[in-house]
C-alpha cells in the first residue's frame, strides 16, 4: 500500500470524519477512552499540537 502524507510545514490542518451511518459512537465513554489513548499513542509517534 503506497500511503502519501499531506505535509505543508507551519500548516494548520482541519479533519474531519463522519462514522458508517453516523452513528454517534463517542456518545459511549468507553468509545471516547479508547479515541483519546490512540490520539495520545500517535501524538507520541507523531508530535503535533491541537
């Protein structure tokens, strides 16, 4: 799998994503927990500030 990163340096970048169906999954706080160790994990790998 080729994987292209978009990078502009000194950049403010906007993502946005909307679930299958749009199902509200981080209403579920089990849900949220795991969102933020894995934002927190790539942050790690990945610095970036939000």
């Amino acid at each position: 799998m080729n994987v292209r990163r978009y990078y502009i340096p000194n950049t403010i970048y906007f993502i946005t994503a909307v679930t299958r169906h749009r199902k509200p999954i981080f209403a579920d706080e089990t849900n949220l927990d795991i969102f933020r160790s894995t934002l927190w994990d790539v942050k790690t790998i990945h610095p970036f500030v939000m």
